[in-house]
C-alpha cells in the first residue's frame, strides 16, 4: 500500500505516548500501519462497502502526531473527552469528503473493529447510532480500499 503526503515518521514511543495520554491501546496491526504511515492519504483511496452501495472517498487519514492542522490524538480528546460526540475508546482515525470518519475501537467489547461514524446519524441519546460496522480488522478496512480509476 502507497501513502503520499505522510507527516513525520513515528517510533513506537510516539505511539505508547499517544496510547497513554488518550488512555487507549491500539491493536498491534494499526501501531505497525502508523509506524509505516503517519497520516497523509492512500493512493486507494476509496472505500468499497460490502453491501454494494457504492464507494466513499477518503480524504485524509488522521496523523497519530506532528501535523499542525490536528491529529488522531487530539480528534480524539476533544470529541470524545471534552465533547462527548463521539463513544469512548472509539477513536478517528481517517476523515470522507464529508467530514464523517473511519474510526477503530479500542474497547473492550469491540476492540480492534473499524465502523464508519455518519455525522448524519448523531443522536445525542444514542452515541453509538452514528456508528456504522464495517469490519473486524484494521488489515481488513485497507484491503477494502480501491482505486476507482
């Protein structure tokens, strides 16, 4: 898989430093995926979903650290901390061209699952409305992308 315009390249104690100020641990496969790519977007840059109704572009993943314009850390601390939008331990890390977002969970109930968070879908009594499954594996979201071209 080919990424372009990444940030700065993480070490695994960016990543524990993350893992610790957001309270979280990321499955192993997404610390390896940030470890390689940190941020920046797919070549395959669409999603195809399974039931067939068609495909979602990804504008951008989220940098875990070093990008001025905001990261999977901070994503992560103002809308699930302080805002309450978005379920706990339900982290951001990818946005569409509509500001939903491809997100992972590190909770223990679902850990390691990939859902689709639609803004559209917000109810502020229901957090986990919003949530769309899509897969178990971070490895398997990314064989999911394509290049519509």
């Amino acid at each position: 898989m080919v990424f372009n315009e990444t940030n700065m390249k993480l070490t695994e104690s960016d990543i524990i430093e993350v893992e610790k100020s957001i309270r979280v641990g990321f499955p192993d496969e997404f610390k390896s995926h940030y470890l390689e790519f940190n941020g920046g977007y797919p070549e395959r840059r669409y999603y195809k979903w399974d039931n067939d109704e068609g495909f979602t572009r990804i504008n951008s993943f989220l940098a875990m650290k070093y990008d001025q314009f905001g990261t999977l850390e901070n994503g992560y601390k103002n809308l699930s901390l302080l805002e309450a939008v978005v379920p706990i331990g339900i982290i951001q890390f990818a946005m569409d061209d509509f500001g939903n977002s491809f997100c992972i969970s590190a909770r223990e109930k679902d850990y390691g699952y990939i859902y689709y968070y639609d803004n559209d879908k917000y109810d502020t009594q229901d957090k986990e409305a919003c949530l769309i499954f899509l897969c178990k594996r971070f490895n398997d979201f990314l064989n999911c992308l394509v290049d519509t071209n």
